[in-house]
C-alpha cells in the first residue's frame, strides 16, 4: 500500500505572516511523521495494494484536522481514523455541495 499525506497549507481562514511560517512548518512536520512513523504499519504485508490518500489542515480554531480522500476499506479507515484521533487530530468535515442542473 502506498500511504500519502499532503498538508494543505491554505485554510479558511488567514493568519498573520510569522504565525503563518511557524504553522505551515508544523504541519508539514506533522504530514510526514504521520506517513513515515504512525501509519508505517499500512505499508508491505496484509494490506491491499491500494493507495490511501489523506489530506491535513487546520481549522479556524488551529486545530489540526485529516481527511481519508480516496475509498480505502473499513479497516483501514478505522486505523487511520484511531491513529489520528490518537495524535489529536479531528475529522475534517466538509459540507456537501449540491450540483444544480442547468
């Protein structure tokens, strides 16, 4: 299995410059050892050959948050899911957004 995590360094919200630095730097810290030291158990033997795709952020509290991007098994997203709830990390929830004809 091929596990990826991308920090997304835009958010809703804008911080100031220095604060902004400091942030990105973390959370591109964090995507990494979340690759390379939490989910290190997904890659090689027992799991599927499929790629799991997360993305992280922050919320406009700075909080860190993931998201699972592509369909993985129920297993595998409830390892990711107690992983990063372990670290402290929310759900990333996002608002369905509806496509209108026309």
């Amino acid at each position: 299995m091929t596990v990826t995590v991308l920090a997304i360094l835009e958010t809703d919200f804008v911080p100031a410059k220095n604060l902004a630095k400091v942030m990105n730097d973390r959370l591109e810290r964090a995507a990494r050892e979340l690759r390379d030291n939490h989910l290190k158990a997904l890659y090689g033997r027992g799991f599927s050959c499929e790629d799991l795709v997360i993305y992280i952020s922050y919320n406009s509290k700075y909080k860190m948050r993931y998201r699972i991007v592509n369909d993985v098994p129920a297993d595998i997203e409830y390892f990711v899911a107690e992983t990063c709830g372990r670290l402290g990390y929310m759900l990333w929830r996002s608002v369905p957004v509806e496509v209108l004809p026309g």
